[in-house]
C-alpha cells in the first residue's frame, strides 16, 4: 500500500467533516472516491495534501507518517495534486507554470540565479525546461508552451494541471474532478491520459462525478457519504451496493 | 547641469526603493515599512563611514546587509498573516525603526547626523545598482525562484500544495527587499551628508508604493519606469513641481480606476515587441 | 498625579475611539482600510477652526456643523475614489484612499500651512481642583462628548433599521442585496458616519491641545489603526474600549517610564505589532457589532 489512511476524522468547529475514516490505497491503482455533494470528498485530499490538519488518526504514505509534514514537503515526498477549481498562475505561460511543478525537486537559489556561479544552474534550468516539456508533450499542449495559462480553454487549463503535477514525478497523483467542464470528446481523452498515467506506474487517486469514466477506469472505488465511508470495491459491487444507491437516490419509501 | 545630476541621482535612489518594494510585492507581501529599511540602511552606512572610517562601498554593503538582517526577522511574524495585518504590521515596523532613531543620542536623534563624507559619483553607483537590479529581476523571471515568487503571489496555497516551500520563498523576497532598500538608504546618506528620522517616515513608504503601482505590477520595468517618471517630469515642470503631491495623489486614484495594473503591463511588453519587430522587419526588406 | 493622567488618558483615548471607530466601520461594510480616515479628521479640525474663527459661533453649533461638512468630504471620497474602481484588483481601493490621503494632506500645508495653528479656545477652560487633582473642564467636556457620540452610535447600529442593515451588509454584500438592503446607499452613509465621528474629533483634538497641524491626521490615524487591531477589525464595541485602553495605557507609560526618552510612539506601535502576531483577531474578535 502506497497509501495508509487510518481513522481519519476532521471537524470544522464542531462540524464533522470526515469521521473515521479508513482508506488504503495500493501502489499503481486507480482508486476512485465518490461520493454526494459535502460528502467530504475535497475535505479528504485537502488532509492528503496538507492544506487542513487531522483532527484524529494518522495518513501514511510509503510507511512515512505524514500528517505533520507541511504540504511542500508532502509534495517532495511524491504527492502531486490538482484541484477542483483550477488554480494555475495566470499571468505565468503554460510552460512556466509545469516547470513550477519541479520546484521541491530542484535547488538553484536567489543568489545562484542572479551571480550564476556555475553551469550548474543553468544546466538545471534546461533540464526542468525540458522535462516541463516533456509532460506538456504527454497531456497533449506542447504546442500552447508559451500561451498565457488564464488564455486557454477551461479543458486545457485542467490538462496544465495534471502536467504540473506529474513534472514532479510523484508516486501518486491525486486528481479533484479532473473532467468537470470537460465536454464528451474531451472526456474520453481524459479517460486515455488517465489510464497512460496509470501505466506508467503511478498510483491515482480519483475524485469524480462522472460515473461512466469511474467505473470504466478505477480498480476500486470507495463511496463517501456525509463524512464517513459507506462502501467499498470494484465498480460492480459498488453499482449494486444497497447503501450506495440510497445515497446518491435518497431513501426509497 | 549640477541640477540635473541631482535630480537623476534621486529618481536613481527611488529606482532602488520602488523595487525593494516591488520583490516582497511579487509575493504578495506588501510593505508599508520600506522607508524603516531604508533608515536603516542610511543610518548604518553612516555610522560605517563616519564612526568606524569605513570606505564607501563596504560601509553601503554593510549598512544593506543590516537592513535585510533586519527584513529576515520582520518577515518571520509576517508569514502568518496578509493582508491588511501586514500592512498594519509593517506600518509599526517603520515607525518603530524611526522613533528608535529619533531617541539614540550616538546618531544624533532627532537633530539628524551630520557630517556623512559626500560621494561625488552618487549618480554613477546608484545607477550601477539599478543596473544590477535589472539583471538581477531580468534573470529572476526565467528562474527557478522567480517562478516560486509569481506563484506564491498569485495563490500561495496552490503554490504550496505543489512543492512551493513558502516559508522560505516570503522570507526570502522580504529579507532581499530590505536589503535593497537599505542600500538605497546607504546610498541616499552618502549623498545628503545629513540625515534626520523624519525622512524615513511612513509618507515616504507610501511615495515607494505609487511609484510601483503607477508604473505596473506585472512585470518589473513597471515599478523602474514609475519611479523614474514620477521624479522626473515634476522637475522639469515647474507647474507640476508645486502641485506634484496632489497630482500623485489623483493619478493613483485615476490609475485605479482606469488601469490598476499601471502604466507598464505584459501587454505593454507584447505590444512593443510587435513594434519593434514590425520595424526591423520593414528595415531589412 | 496619576489618577489626573487617567483622566488625560480616557481623554485622549476617547479621541482614538472616535476614529478607530470610523476605521471599523468601513472595513465593516466594505473591507478596506480607510487610509485617508485620519485626514478626514484633520480636514474636521481646520473646518471648525475657521467656523470658530470667522463665524464666532459656539460650540454646540460648531460641532454639528463640521460633523455634517465631513460627513459630506466622506460621501465624496466614496463617490470619487472607491466607488468607481472595478472589482478585480483587491489593492485598488486601499491605493486609491493613499491617492486621496496625499492629496488631502499636501493641499492642508498649503492652505494652512506646515506648522501648527493655535486653535482658538470656543470655550473657556476652567480647572476643577477636587482634593489635591487639578481637571480642565475641556477634558471633561470633551470625554463627555466622546461618549455620548460612541452610545449614540452604538444605539443607532444595533436598534434602528438602518443600523442592522449596515449589520447585514457587513456580514455579505450579497446576501443583504437580496434582503432588499440598497448596498450603495449603505456604504455611502457608513463614510458619512465614519466621517463626521472623525470630524468631531478633529474639532475636540484642537480643543484639548489648543493647537493643529495639517500633520496630526497622520498621527490619530496611527493611533486608530492601532485601537481597531485591538478591538477586532469591523468590531465597533472592541474600538470604543480599545481607544481607552490605548489612551490610558499610553499616559501610563509616560508617568512609569523615563521621561527623557519618547516611548509613546515606540509603545503603541509595539502593541499593535504584538497584537498582529499573536492575536490578530484582537482582543474581543472581529465582529461589526456584539449587540
């Protein structure tokens, strides 16, 4: 298990957010998290991530404890994320903003910029450029490296994200409603790049309202419902989970 | 002539502030406390040259240095809080560093300290630091750290969430900021040969903020170009020189309605660039 | 002795809640921090200085009347430098308000010059002499006025329709829009009552120091920035209390600490900045009103 999620609970003064949670997510899996709206689905990856602190239990990942690392370190460590709402840096190009994604993994500083002692810096500069590349190359936008990122298309905008956060080369993506705003068309090249991404070994962890590319691509999925966990399995238990179709049907009188 | 040298010399000094403003400010740090760096690099460059007959050079170097030591532990409790509280927090942070001032005797208190040996080439060393200063934010933006900056300036959760350490991006803009700003002082004390508290007071800050907002935020010409302008067209208007504070003031609010990206924006950049290149294309054919 | 300073302190302190309290309730409404507020104020205390001057009328009408004609620079600066910027730029009201600070301010030295002006005595300042305690009836009177202003106030936010609209629009543009709250007409009338409680202290501020400046604006504004941290930002009971805490505390310090030194300066501003780092919700948090 690539990650460990034990008993996991985060309130918002005094409102439960998550309670007692329990996920563990296997090393190069799709691993899908669904779930109704304010089921606590964002909540979860934010604790992931770094952005909220735990109220209660422990996340793991790669046997490390880390739910006292700072999100930044989370991220070295091999977490890449994005978000629900994208959040690239406007005014930077596309290019810039997937090179950003190396940041943790690098190291030239103020000082080393600007006197630029040796080649070191700038050959580091050219292979994070090239790696950017690279990623851009893979998701597709290569050819809009040197756009400005608020210029393009919202579709776009997602697959800059998912590049940014493989420039990290992390070992497990989490990915927040990555087809939200995405048209059909759009959807299924989605559905390929996630897959791509899942052969190359990398772990993913799904958050999406999109039922027909979760059940095709995740290996198994686990349902959130007003904060705690209610089902857990492959697409076919799920589907045919009493509990599950309650939640997102309502309560059949 | 003698005139014009000074007045180059100031917009020089500005130059300096408007960007020691300008680096905290790309990480969406803003300062209301640079004129306090600035005292203290003026006040410390003094004391070098005066006190202890340090020569020119390494008496501004150190006075700088003293002021971004300074800016390493303001920018500590400035982590935690934006905004408004930052702006309050760096406000008392300046006046502080000027009421300390006014009240220690071994620099003269609020008589001021006379006596700093003149530089005769004040304009060719501030405009040498200018000139490093464009190097300096000419390299940053196709840098590993630049980008750490713009991004933290533009969302600094996302930033952080995809490896963006901002802790030590904000402390670094913020103790860089001071030391520019404090070797802006050195300079400035070195080209008075008097200094006194009230020089450093907030209004002083204030003026360091319209220059970078009149001349654009986005990219770093902006905050030189304002800071050059603004000092420079009053002078030479003398209309303008009696009403040049009123006038600053109501081109901030105009610029805030019309263009509050200044003067100086990306598309500016672009837009020269097309120009040029639609000249030197003309020419070549 | 200190029991005098006390009095000078509640004084002085009442001052800086008069204008702290304009600074909360405008980053109350609008989330902004007024920079011009305390020029507002200096712009009060030469107005009533001239009405003192030229018109001879007193005190009761005087105040009043600058209270209305900074109301009114109030209402203006809204309609000229806030409510014309566009929403997406969230610097752009703050530099907008230094726009007007350094405009407000330059023109003062030119008209009134850059020196202090005596400001003419409206009325006669009796000393009181209570056991061994010499009080000037100015500091009562103006304490008294300070007060009334701050529970007039209070009454007005927390009792009458227009202050729980005020209230509402603090709490979200948006949703007392769909109350049928008119936010415009709200925010505008939150600077005319910012503006006039300034401009009735700039008036008492020229009373109890017998003299103004184009400068002192700069100074009570610090102050009220300082008293609006403490009491919580957009809470205006927190201000009211902060200003006399500040006030007190400053004279305080002046009795207990040596003379020769001028700490006052460096004391607030080290309050404020002990504040900001570990309680800058202040000490009674941020809320518009408890009330």
């Amino acid at each position: 298990m690539i990650l460990n999620i034990r008993n996991v609970a985060k309130q918002f003064n005094g409102f439960h957010a998550l309670s007692n949670i329990g996920v563990d997510v296997a090393e190069g899996k799709i691993h899908a998290i669904i779930g109704p709206n304010g089921a606590g689905k964002t909540t979860l990856f934010n604790l992931i991530s770094g952005v909220y602190d735990l109220t209660e239990g422990e996340i793991r990942f790669k046997d490390v404890v880390i739910n006292q690392l700072k999100p930044h370190l989370r991220a070295k460590l091999g977490i890449g994320r994005t978000f629900q709402i994208v959040r690239l840096f406007g005014l930077m190009s596309v290019l810039e903003n997937v090179m950003i994604g190396t940041h943790c993994k690098t190291r030239a500083g103020l000082l080393k910029t600007f006197l630029r002692f040796s080649r070191k810096e700038l050959t580091e500069e050219k292979a994070t450029r090239e790696n950017a590349t690279r990623w851009l190359e893979f998701v597709g936008l290569a050819h809009k490296a040197d756009q400005t990122a608020s210029n393009l298309p919202h579709a776009e905008q997602r697959l800059v994200e998912i590049a940014r956060a493989l420039a990290l080369d992390p070992e497990l993506i989490l990915l927040d409603e990555p087809a939200a705003g995405m048209n059909l068309n759009e959807t299924l090249k989605l559905d390929a790049l996630i897959s791509k991404i899942n052969q190359m070994g990398k772990a993913i962890l799904l958050i999406e309202h999109n039922m027909e590319l979760v059940m095709e691509i995740s290996h198994v999925i686990t349902v959130l419902n007003f904060g705690m966990k209610i089902a857990e399995g492959v697409s076919s238990e799920i589907q045919n989970n009493p509990k599950v179709i309650e939640a997102y049907l309502g309560r059949k009188k | 002539m003698d005139y014009l040298i000074s007045v180059a010399t100031i917009a020089g000094i500005y130059i300096i502030m408007a960007m020691s403003f300008y680096l905290p400010f790309m990480t969406g740090q803003i300062s209301l406390g640079q004129a306090g760096f600035m005292a203290i690099g003026a006040y410390g460059s003094a004391v070098c040259s005066v006190k202890f007959g340090i020569p020119y050079v390494p008496a501004i170097l150190i006075g700088g240095s003293v002021a971004g030591i300074v800016g390493f532990f303001v920018g500590i409790p400035a982590l935690r809080i934006k905004g408004i509280y930052l702006l309050l927090l760096t406000l008392g942070f300046g006046e502080i560093i000027r009421v300390v001032f006014i009240n220690v005797e071994y620099i003269g208190a609020a008589a001021g300290f006379p006596g700093i040996p003149y530089q005769d080439h004040s304009l060719l060393y501030s405009y040498i630091m200018v000139f490093i200063l464009i190097i300096f934010f000419s390299r940053l933006r196709k840098s590993r750290m630049g980008r750490a900056f713009h991004a933290v300036g533009s969302d600094e959760d996302a930033a952080e969430v995809i490896g963006v350490n901002i802790t030590s991006v904000k402390l670094i803009a913020f103790s860089t900021g001071g030391f520019i700003a404090g070797i802006g002082g050195g300079i400035f004390a070195h080209y008075q040969e008097y200094i006194e508290p009230l020089m450093f007071d907030v209004m002083h800050s204030v003026e360091f903020i319209v220059f970078t907002i009149f001349g654009g935020i986005q990219i770093f010409w902006g905050p030189m170009f304002g800071a050059f302008v603004l000092t420079m067209i009053p002078e030479f208007l003398r209309v303008i020189q009696e009403w040049r504070m009123e006038l600053f003031g109501a081109l901030l609010i105009i610029m805030m309605i019309l263009r509050p990206q200044g003067v100086i924006g990306l598309d500016t950049i672009q837009g020269l660039k097309k120009v040029s290149s639609r000249i030197l294309g003309r020419g070549l054919s | 002795m200190i029991f005098q300073q006390l009095i000078n302190g509640l004084m002085l302190g009442a001052n800086y809640s008069l204008v702290a309290i304009g600074y909360t309730l405008i980053f109350g409404v609008l989330g902004l921090l007024h920079f011009a507020h305390g020029e507002v104020l200096m712009a009060g205390a030469f107005m009533g200085f001239y009405i003192i001057l030229w018109t001879d009328l007193p005190l009761y009408i005087t105040l009043p009347l600058t209270m209305i004609a900074t109301g009114a620079l109030g209402i203006i600066i809204d309609l000229l430098a806030i409510r014309p910027l566009r929403k997406d730029f969230h610097l752009a009201p703050l530099l907008s308000t230094i726009g007007v600070t350094i405009i407000l301010q330059n023109l003062a030295v030119k008209l009134f010059g850059g020196y202090g002006t005596r400001f003419p005595d409206a009325i006669k300042d009796y000393h009181f002499k209570i056991g061994s305690l010499f009080i000037s009836s100015i500091n009562i009177l103006t304490l008294g006025i300070s007060i009334f202003l701050m529970i007039a106030l209070y009454f007005f936010i927390s009792k009458t329709k227009i202050g729980k609209a005020m209230r509402a629009v603090s709490e979200s543009h948006l949703t007392a829009g769909l109350l049928g709250v008119n936010v415009d007409w709200i925010v505008l009338l939150t600077f005319g009552i910012a503006s006039a409680l300034a401009g009735a202290s700039g008036v008492m501020i020229g009373l109890a120091f017998h003299a103004i400046s184009p400068f002192i604006g700069l100074t009570f504004a610090l102050k009220g920035l300082v008293v609006m941290l403490l009491g919580g930002l957009g809470n205006v009971l927190g201000a009211m209390i902060g200003g006399l805490i500040l006030g007190m505390a400053e004279v305080l310090a002046i009795v207990v600490l040596p003379t020769e030194i001028n700490l006052q300066d460096i004391f607030s501003f080290g309050i404020m900045i002990l504040i900001l780092i570990f309680r800058p919700t202040g000490l009674f948090g941020t809320r518009i009103t408890q009330g």
